[in-house]
C-alpha cells in the first residue's frame, strides 16, 4: 500500500511540478496552473510564444490545459475536453486576423471533411480585432468547438469533425510552428 501510495504522489508531483514549471511564466505571461472547462479541471500542459514571418514579429504567448499529461497527437484527438489561451502581445486589425486565420487553416489543416469550409467560415466569424493583451481561447469538448474573448463566449462550432481539423492546425504534420507544437506537448 506505501508503495503505491508514493508512485500516486510521484505521478502528481511530476505532472503538477512540470506544470508549475512552465505555468507560471511562458515568456513574461503569467498563467494559472490549471483552468476548468465544464467543472472538469485541466492542468498546463505546454506553453509557448507564437513568432510570425522571417522576422519573427512576436505575435502571442500559448498555454495549451489539458485533464492529464499529452506527448503526441494521437493523444490530443483522443482526448476531452482541451483548452488552449492565446495572451496576445501585440494588436491585430480585425482585417488582418481574418487573413492570418485563412491562412493558418490553409497551411496547417491536415484533418478535413465535407462541411470543412462551412465549419471553417463559421469559426472566422467569431473573431474580430485584437488589442494587445487580449486573451482568446479555444475550447473543445466532445463535438464543439468554444471560443471566447477575455473569457467571454464568442460563439462555438459543433462539429466532431471540425474539432480534429481544429487540433491539427496545431499538432498535425505541418503546425502553426513545429516549435510551438514541441513546446505545447509535455514532455517534448
């Protein structure tokens, strides 16, 4: 009984230490360790910063809560619900997110369907522009996706489908940046 007592203690304190690790500070922004999506508590996972064109224009810091430890993307489609917060460090016309989010899809989006596009308007539309040190997020649970601004909902997209096109913007085979994509699975 001690002995599986201490390897509980062990798991916790080395999921929860790496989290504390990289969840108080990813690159100056201050995240809490864990967030609840549906009173289902997740802890950091993973964090990092978003770069943009060759000269690296810093664009947003990420942390990626998830309900237990994720290394790879099988894990990530076979788990939920998910979470990840986007700390914007700098403002984006609402112009020019539309355009980055078009182009993200188009580049990254490994997993598509026959209501892809439809799914993907949809998604777009939620967002509008952004102030330095807004806070999006996305949510996924079971067959929808959340988005929300500042921890206010924007709206959501229910499609079990769009959700693995969704996760695979950031962890299919070509990533929003293979960088970020290393820093948001733990153990990477």
């Amino acid at each position: 009984m001690k002995l599986v007592s201490k390897l509980a203690f062990a798991a916790a304190v080395l999921f929860n230490g790496f989290s504390s690790v990289s969840a108080r500070d990813i690159n100056n922004i201050a995240f809490p360790d864990t967030k609840t999506v549906n009173g289902q508590q997740l802890s950091i996972n993973g964090g990092g910063l978003r770069t943009a064109t060759l000269l690296k224009v810093r664009v947003y810091v990420a942390a990626f809560y998830t309900p237990k430890p994720l290394i790879s993307e099988a894990d990530v489609y076979a788990t939920s619900p998910l979470r990840i917060d986007l700390h914007y460090v700098r403002s984006v016309g609402q112009a020019k997110v539309t355009e980055a989010w078009y182009w993200q899809f188009d580049e990254s989006v490994s997993a598509t369907y026959s209501d892809y596009k439809k799914d993907r308007e949809q998604f777009v539309k939620l967002f509008g522009a952004i102030t330095k040190d807004d806070v999006l997020t996305m949510e996924t649970e079971d067959d929808e996706t959340r988005v929300l601004e500042n921890g206010k909902l924007k709206g959501s997209v229910k499609s079990k489908d769009f959700v693995k096109a969704f996760w695979s913007m950031w962890f299919g085979d070509k990533p929003v940046t293979p960088e970020l994509k290393k820093q948001l699975l733990a153990g990477k």
